[in-house]
C-alpha cells in the first residue's frame, strides 16, 4: 500500500484521517507541531514526526522517508487565533511559505502527489448570489473582515500548488471545504481573537439540559455543512483515483436552515420525555453566513457522494462523544483557549 505523510495530522480533519487511513491499510507518517497531539499518536503507536511546515530546515527530520503522498491540511486560521497571534504575517508564513516548504519537499523527494485541502472562504463574494457555486466559477475574495488575510493567503497557497503542477509536474488534487462538523473542536472558537462558544455547542448542551433553545435573526437563512467523515471518505477517494486532478467541492449539497440545524439538534439530544422547547427572537441578529456548494464533479470524476444527513451526522456525533476515542482533540482546544 501506498505511504502517506498527513501535514496537519493533530488538528480535527487530521485525526479523523490517519485513523480511516490506518483502517484502509495505508501505511502513515502524522506530522504536527501539536506537543498533545504527539502525545496522543506516539501513545497509540503512530509514526509521528514533529516538522514546523514555516521552517525549511524541519523537513530534513523525514528526507529518508519514502513517501507516495502528501496531504497538506495544516494551516493558521482566524477560529483558531486568539487576540496575542493576530498578526497578519502568521497567514503568510504558515499558509504561503508553509505550503511551498511542503511542496519543495514533494519535488524534492519525488513525491508523486499532493492532496491539498482548504476552506471555502475565499468564495464570499459569490455567496449573495443563492445558487450552488460551482468550482469553475473560481473566487470571490473580499478583502475585508476577520477573515480576509487568511483568505488571501489561502489563495496565495492554492496558486502555489497549482504552479508546481503545472511547472514540476506534481500531480494534485485540491479540496475545497464548507464548515467541517464533528466530534472535536466544535466547543468555543476564537471570534476576532475571543474566545466565544459555538452556537452549535449551545444548541446540543441546551437541548441535553432540556432548557429552551432560542433561535436568533431570519430561521429561514441556511448554509452547506459536511461532516468530518464523509470529508475523510473524500479523501480516501482522491488516493485510490490516480485521474483526479484539480480542485473540488466537497460538501452536503444540501441548504440546511437555521430552523433545520436547531429541530434536528433537539430531537437527538433533548435529554427529557418532555417535548422540545424554542423561543425565537428574530429582532437579534445571528453572524450566521449562507451559502452552499455544487458537489457533481466531486461525484461524478471521483466517485465520492456524502454519506451522512445532518440528522445522521448527529447520532455518529453522540456516539463519539460517548466513546471519547479522540478526547485530546477536546482537551487541545481546552489548552489553546487557557494560552489564548
């Protein structure tokens, strides 16, 4: 089987991975800088090397590995950013000159692809026209907001993968992703640079406490939600298709309302006899972003289709929370907001 080095391997998507790829029979090397996160996989006997993507000098660390691909998820992102690492340069080093440290170490070592991964967020501008985007409709930067610098230099690392592609002759496959649900880092995040708990965490700990859930701004506004594992099936598609090539989609293609997400959260995890109970407040306003994404040519060239509903996705979520088998991916946020 083919050997595969995962840049990214402690964050949430990372996880989800190595483990699906270990149960394909896929030989691995995790890479993070995560100290917990190397606790974690050298405990449950997984090769593990520590290599910082922004220092070129880390890669000397796997030179005499032999690797056929590389996935790239690592990255630095505003829901990760507290207020002290807000600079704008840690975009650039670790999205731009991270990704091209990676793949000079692909050209170098003659690895014959790369999986890169990223998110949507480069795609704002095209979210206001409430349609499906396409992938060959491109961006639709803003360049404005919390999320702009990362975007840019999201970007920025697209290009570069696509310039080694078509330069050097690496083969690659880009994945486009809308928010990414799961059991792991769904508590707080960081929203410019506090930390705050995710709307999504308060609907599942109201409704497991049968306390009234209220639902905030227009219910009828919806957005595309993918779940970790079918983006991990994604994944494991991409590597048995040796044609895939290009960037692509992976979503639900589905527009799941806010109405939608709230119903279906208390009818998994209302912890009571008693029927669920929601107070709407439309006159306060929700940050909640709309958009959704045209999945066919993730369908039709690799193979792949989501899996999971949003009510499916909820059960599987509930079953890992109970069986805690990536529990340091809680305490790895728990720690990131105590340093933050």
């Amino acid at each position: 089987m083919k050997k595969i080095l995962v840049f990214g391997a402690a964050g949430f998507i990372g996880t989800y991975l190595i483990d699906e790829l270990l149960n394909q029979g896929y030989t691995v090397l995790a890479s993070d800088i995560s100290e917990i996160g190397k606790i974690y996989y050298n405990d449950n006997h997984i090769p593990f090397v520590s290599v910082d993507i922004t220092k070129k000098q880390d890669f000397s660390k796997i030179e005499e590995e032999k690797i056929d691909v590389v996935i790239h998820i690592a990255a630095h992102q505003p829901a990760n950013v507290s207020a002290k690492n807000k600079d704008p340069i840690n975009y650039i080093n670790v999205n731009i000159i991270g990704t091209l440290n990676i793949l000079d170490f692909c050209i170098k070592n003659k690895v014959n692809r790369i999986i890169y991964a990223s998110s949507h967020r480069n795609t704002q501008a095209l979210w206001e026209k409430n349609r499906a985007i396409q992938e060959e409709e491109g961006r639709g930067q803003k360049y404005s907001g919390e999320y702009a610098m990362f975007s840019i230099s999201e970007s920025a690392a697209q290009d570069c993968v696509e310039y080694y592609s078509n330069q050097f002759g690496l083969k690659s496959v880009q994945f486009r992703l809308p928010p990414v649900y799961g059991y792991g880092p769904h508590t707080e995040i960081f929203k410019d640079g506090k930390p705050i708990m995710t709307g999504f965490q308060t609907f599942i700990e109201r409704a497991m406490a049968c306390k009234p859930i209220e639902i905030w701004g227009d219910s009828s506004v919806g957005r595309d939600i993918i779940y970790v594992k079918d983006v991990v099936s994604a994944f494991i598609k991409a590597l048995k298709n040796d044609s895939a090539y290009g960037l692509y989609n992976i979503s639900s293609g589905k527009y799941l309302t806010l109405q939608e997400q709230v119903e279906i959260t208390a009818k998994v995890f209302w912890g009571c006899k008693t029927k669920p109970i929601f107070v709407k407040i439309p006159e306060r306003p929700h940050e909640m972003d709309s958009f959704l994404y045209d999945n066919s040519k993730a369908k039709k060239e690799l193979g792949w289709s989501p899996q999971y509903s949003f009510e499916d996705m909820l059960i599987d979520y509930k079953k890992e929370m109970k069986n805690k088998r990536f529990e340091y991916l809680i305490e790895k946020r728990k720690l990131m907001l105590k340093e933050g």
